[in-house]
C-alpha cells in the first residue's frame, strides 16, 4: 500500500494524495529537468457491473452431535462391542454389563403375572358360575357381590405385576448400551470386567461424535446482516469451507443468532457442511466463504488500483491532459480482486500501476503492454491497497 507520512496543504480541506507527493517533490528537487519527465503507468478504466457478494470468514468446525455415553445404572463390564475410533450406526450395540440380576427379576416378574393371570381366570370362572345361580334366586345378592369383588381384585393385582414385568424389563435394557446416532468412537475408557457407577461425576465411558454432517460457526460483522437477511429470505444461504490442505467442504447456513455481540460488533451463524469424505473434523479451522446474494450496479476496479492515503482512499484519475489528479473513494468491500467503490463514476480512466511514484498534476505516460487497454488488471502491487493485509476486508466489508 502506498502509505507515506501525512503533510498539510495550504487550505482548509487536506488532499488525499498531497503526501504521496513527497518522494516525487524530492526527485524533483534533486533531479532538475528530471522532475517534468512523465511517469510510466498502466490504466485501467471503472466499471459498473453486478458483483457476487461473497462473505469470507475464519470457521471454527464443530459437532452437530456429540454426547458422552454413561451408563443408567450400577453394574460390571463383559463385552465391548466396538474398536477406538470405530464408525458406528445408530442403534448398534456398544457396551454389556452383567446383567444376571436383571435376567433374574425379569423371569420372577413374568412368573408373578402369570400367577395373576391365573388367579384371575378362576375369580372370573367362579364369578359366571354364581351369577347363574343368582339368576336362580340360589344365592344372596351380596354373596355375588364378593365374587365381582374377587375378580376386580384379581384383575388389578395382574396389572400391578405387568407393571412390575416392564420395570424390570427396563433396568435389564440398562444393561445393553447402544449408538443413540451414527457417530465416530473415541477413546475407550473402561475395559471389560471394570465396575461402572451411573453417577454424573463418573467419567464417560466413551464419547460419540456424529461426523457427517458436520458443523460450522462463524461471526460475520454487523454492517453485513442485512445482505444475508434478504438472502436467507430469498432461499437457503450456501457456503463452501476451505481447509488448510485446500479441500472444499460444501454446506448451508443453518441458524442466525438473534442477539449481536455487543463487545465484537459481530453475529454468530452456525452452518451445516457435508463431511461425508471426512476432510474435517471437530474443533478445526477452517476459511468459510458464504455467498450472500449479489452486489447490482457497482462501480468496480481492481483492487490494486486503490491507494491509502493519510485522510482516506482515493484513486488517480488520468485527465485528458495526461495529468492525473486524486479522486477519494469510498471503499465499500472488496470481492475476487475487485473493490466495489463508492464516489466516482464508471468509464473513468485511473492509474492501476505506478501510482507510487505519482503527486497531483504528474504528468503519465502509459506503458505500451497495455496502452490503456487494462491488460494487466489482475496483476497485484505491494503499493496498492489490494495487498495481502487488506484481502481481509472481503469478509466485513471495507475498514475506514
């Protein structure tokens, strides 16, 4: 970037340009007839196009997923069913515990409901037998009345027992562990033959990680909610993630937090990747680029094209004269090498390269690779405000 020591001008109003001015004023100070040589430069003209507005952020990768797996009751470990780091379905068995005790109240609960069953066979066979005889005027009212009783009691007494079946039916299923979603194993804590407790500060006997798909959080700064608010309206938000060994992950924003941090200016988003090739896994970081929708009718140059100066950015402007005169600029973001750029017109010729060694009034000439034909648009320049520190400004827009 071309950010040279900040000087005054004779008026009110401070020229963008008046201290970039100063190796030029030096040269000519030195120089003697060098000073009135024009300057070698390449051009390159505005232009008002629809740029893509993509959102670019650092991703921290996490876990749609994950849960420690605890056992729900006191008991011993016989068998594991899986490997460290193994992939498992949902619904496959992971861990048995003894479950001897639990078998055993299983098979006395069952015999206890046929019991009651039996029970209420016969109050229910005797209840038929006296009702025919009340018909008959053989027995009381009353009489009959203790045999309805019988069988009502007969009947809850087998519901209580059924009840009692199923209770232990479900602390014997405590005993059989199983993968409650499809997931990655870590590491094993506990071996067959260990005693397991069901108490919360027991570690976890393993933790379960559902791997694809995948998540992904990012901030995005304030001043770019309302692009991807009209996106999300319009349908789901894509993203892609670049990986430090430039694999590309595809994805969709999933949830907008509905608070902005305070303290960061920032909005948190949650997005949802396919990571069916496992490329990432929890806890990375990973560049996020979220297509937020379109840019219409934005003037564009290169980015390169755009110089820092000490009361703001601006852009050399070559006039018909082959002077150039500083035109400040309002750098809205830049997208793909492009800065989107507010305070000029578009078909306005400008210095692309060589503005370093430019002041108001320079005379230019341009160089003949590309004699004002913008040929070399996508050349970057260390003096320019495209360089590497400002490609950080396509995630949040462009920093004043």
């Amino acid at each position: 970037m071309v950010l040279p020591a900040c000087t005054k001008t004779s008026g009110d109003k401070t020229d963008p340009a008046s201290t970039a001015s100063a190796p030029a004023k030096a040269q000519g100070a030195s120089g003697g007839k060098g000073s009135s040589r024009p300057q070698a430069v390449s051009t390159t003209r505005t232009r008002v196009e629809t740029v893509p507005l993509t959102l670019e952020a650092q991703g921290n990768v996490l876990a749609l997923d994950e849960v420690d797996i605890r056992p729900q009751k006191n008991g011993m470990i016989t068998q594991i069913h899986f490997k460290e780091g193994d992939e498992l379905k949902r619904g496959q068995l992971m861990f048995t515990l003894d479950s001897r005790d639990d078998d055993a109240n299983v098979a006395k609960a069952a015999a206890a409901v046929t019991s009651a069953d039996a029970a209420l066979a016969i109050a229910q066979r005797d209840l038929k037998r006296n009702q025919e005889l009340s018909d008959k005027n053989f027995i009381s009212p009353s009489a009959l009345d203790s045999f309805r009783n019988k069988v009502d009691s007969a009947a809850a007494n087998l519901a209580q027992n059924k009840a009692a079946l199923e209770q232990a039916k479900v602390s014997q299923s405590y005993t059989h562990l199983y993968a409650p979603f499809d997931g990655r194993t870590g590491v094993i804590s506990v071996r067959p033959g260990s005693l397991v407790t069901s108490t919360a500060s027991s570690p976890a006997l393993v933790h379960l990680t559902r791997m694809n798909p995948i998540g992904v959080s990012l901030s995005i700064a304030e001043r770019d909610m309302p692009p991807l608010l009209e996106a999300m309206r319009k349908g789901p938000v894509k993203l892609s993630a670049l990986t430090t060994g430039q694999a590309r992950l595809k994805g969709e924003v999933i949830f907008i937090d509905s608070t902005v941090d305070r303290t960061a200016g920032t909005l948190l988003i949650k997005a949802r990747l396919d990571n069916s090739s496992r490329l990432v896994w929890p806890g990375q970081y990973v560049t996020i680029q979220l297509d937020a929708g379109e840019i219409p009718n934005a003037v564009t140059l290169p980015a390169q094209a755009v110089v820092n100066g000490p009361s703001g950015r601006f852009v050399y402007v070559v006039q018909d004269d082959q002077t150039v005169r500083p035109q400040a600029v309002e750098l809205v973001r830049i997208v793909q090498q492009k800065a989107v750029l507010t305070g000029i017109g578009s078909d306005i010729k400008v210095v692309l390269e060589g503005a370093q060694n430019l002041r108001p009034g320079s005379k230019v000439v341009e160089s003949k690779a590309d004699a004002g034909s913008g040929k070399r648009e996508g050349r970057g320049r260390q003096g320019s405000a495209a360089s590497a520190p400002t490609a950080a400004t396509s995630t949040a827009g462009a920093g004043k």
